[in-house]
C-alpha cells in the first residue's frame, strides 16, 4: 500500500503514483478525502484508504468516489441513515479501523474495538482493514515492539474475518516490525525518504540502499564583486568583510526553502566541484544570496537540496539543522518551481511552473 499523501511527500501526485502502479503496489493511501478524489478524477481505480478520521460531512464524497475512511468511532456513520451507507453501486460502505496503540493521536482504543466492530456489524458496514501507526524512530525497535504487540492482541479475534492488517510504515519496514502482516505501507521511503533525521537512524536508513529522489537545482541569476562592508538583503544581517562574490538565485521562502536558512545556517553546493557556499544575508520571499569563491561559470548548477545524505544540503542534513521533520524539506516546495522528472538517466516529465498541482 503507497501512501502518497501531501503531493507523495512532495515530489508529485500523479507521477509518482503512475511509477507505483506499474511497479505493482496494490493500494494506495493518502491524508484527505480531496487528495484520493483527486486521484479518482484522474483515472486511479486501486482501492484508496483514506487516513484521516472520517467526519460526517465527508460522507458523500468518500461514497461518490469509492474511498475507504479511516474511523476511531462510528459517530459519523450512527449520525446518518444505515441505508445510506452505501456506494453508488450499491455496495456496502467499507472502513478502515485505526487502532491507538501507542501514538495517542487518532484510533480507537485497544480494549474499545470489540464494541466498535460490533457497532459496524449492526450497520453492515464492511471493514476493509485494520492498522495502527508506530511512534517511535527507526533506532528505538523495543518501544515499536511493544505497539505491535498490543496491535497483534487487539486485532487476533479477528484475522479470520475477510480484512486486511498493516502496520509497517517507513520506520518499520527499515525495522522489520510488521512486514509480514497482509501490506507494509511506506510513504517516504517510496522516494527515498528518511522518517527522521538523527545521524544513526538516517544512516541505517541509508545503509538499506536508499537514496532521495528529490532535489532542487538552481543557476545563478546575477553575480557581483562587492566590495569590503557592503550589507545584504533585507535587515542588514551580513556584511562583506573583504571584496566577495555574491550570486543571487530565484528561490526564496514563497517556494519553500525556510527563512531560517540565511546566514550561514542554509548552504548550496556546486554540482560541478562539490564545494559548498553559504547563504548569507536575509532568505527574501523570491531570492536566495550565496557567497561563491569567483565568478561562476556560465554553465554552473547548483544544488539547494541534493539527492543523498548530505549533512549541508540533503533533505536529512537540513532537518537536522532546522530541528524540523525530514519531509518538511521536499513537501514545503511550491507550484512556483517546475518539477522535472527523470528516470533511467533520461528527462521523462516536464511540468513547468505553475503547471504542477499535486
């Protein structure tokens, strides 16, 4: 099962979701009722699970466009009609259970799920699959364990019944914890996706052959010499303290890249040598500053966010910089930002600026 919420984690709905089809996943998930009717209007038929908790007022479009909602209660379901509660085909509705094992954010509780089930019975409401999701980081197995093992006990009384169970997302594919159940469910890990950021987890993430598929390049739009104590950007934050070159670049925080990134925090790094620059001066909202070693080439490219592990420029390096989520780095990106897809090693998708939605 591909979850592919949040634009698959950045890197585009559509695209990716074609290349997971044709790979073979079965399912797919997402966070919204709009993200999966969204894919419906595009020709996706797979079964499609929605994760967040079901409101009553989502009810006609999860209908509307055959979706499975993810419940922690019935009160949408007991608040409308049963005879209602029926797909256009008129085919029962089917759910999906979330189990709290040990997150506490949404999910029935453990010892609660028998009477919720029994609640679905008396509605005949068909139930798809039942899952939790684990809280704890790729290096702390024993504390996802003890979740697995709740979720196992709560969900034995009914394996027999025609559902499915996961509970392997990232984290516990890398761990192993779960994987033997009915689906994994990844979801940054389908491009390449550390869940976290810390040095150990990110490297034994790596050491299992991943690498991110995300990057943002970027070229120069103007450079200059300035000369001793000129400032820069918004504020006055940096000031020159010898002739320098500076190059502007045509991103800033209105694409995504965070205003906690200027001086000094946030760097580029040339793909032709490898070296790295630091940002200096204010990150504005369309431009970044970059202090480069001599004028650049008319050629040069530079990378902003890098495919790989980098600790300065890769989506893990800068969440750990930022203290922020690993995802954050790639989804914050804007419609502003063409996406070019590529694989094999040939361009095989061009979406142009403002051309890309999901």
């Amino acid at each position: 099962m591909g979850v592919v919420k949040g634009g698959a984690y950045g890197s585009g709905l559509l695209p990716v979701v074609d290349v997971l089809l044709e790979e073979g996943v079965k399912e797919l998930s997402v966070a919204t009722v709009a993200e999966a009717a969204y894919l419906r209007d595009n020709g996706v038929s797979v079964p499609i699970t929605v994760l967040g908790n079901l409101m009553e007022c989502e009810l006609e479009d999860i209908k509307n466009h055959n979706l499975i909602p993810s419940l922690s209660w019935t009160k949408p379901l007991t608040a409308v009609s049963k005879d209602s509660l029926v797909y256009p085909d008129g085919s029962r509705l089917r759910v999906a259970i979330n189990i709290d094992t040990g997150m506490s954010r949404y999910g029935v509780q453990p010892q609660d799920l028998p009477d919720l089930i029994n609640t679905l019975d008396q509605l005949d409401v068909h139930i798809a699959s039942l899952y939790t999701h684990f809280q704890a980081a790729i290096t702390e197995t024993e504390k996802n364990q003890k979740q697995l093992d709740i979720f196992l006990q709560a969900t034995e009384p009914f394996k027999s019944r025609p559902l499915t169970r996961h509970v392997a997302a990232t984290t516990g594919c890398v761990q192993g914890l779960g994987t033997d159940l009915d689906f994994i469910r990844p979801g940054g890990a389908i491009t390449g996706l550390c869940s976290g950021s810390d040095v150990k987890g990110s490297t034994k993430f790596a050491e299992c052959g991943f690498r991110p598929a995300f990057s943002v390049v970027a070229r120069p739009t103007f450079y200059k010499l300035l000369p001793a104590g000129r400032y820069i950007g918004y504020d006055a934050t940096y000031e020159t303290s010898e002739p320098e070159w500076i190059a502007n670049f045509t991103t800033g925080w209105s694409d995504g890249i965070s205003r906690r990134l200027s001086n000094f925090v946030g760097h580029v790094r040339s793909i032709k040598t490898g070296e790295v620059f630091p940002i200096v001066g204010r990150v504005s909202m369309d431009s970044i500053t970059v202090r480069l070693s001599g004028p650049p080439d008319p050629d040069d490219a530079f990378l902003v966010i890098s495919d790989d592990f980098h600790n300065d420029t890769s989506a893990v390096g800068l969440a750990r910089k930022l203290d922020a989520a690993v995802y954050e780095m790639p989804g914050n990106w804007s419609t502003r930002l063409a996406r070019v897809y590529s694989r094999g090693g040939q361009v095989k998708l061009v979406c142009p600026s403002l051309g890309y939605t999901c």
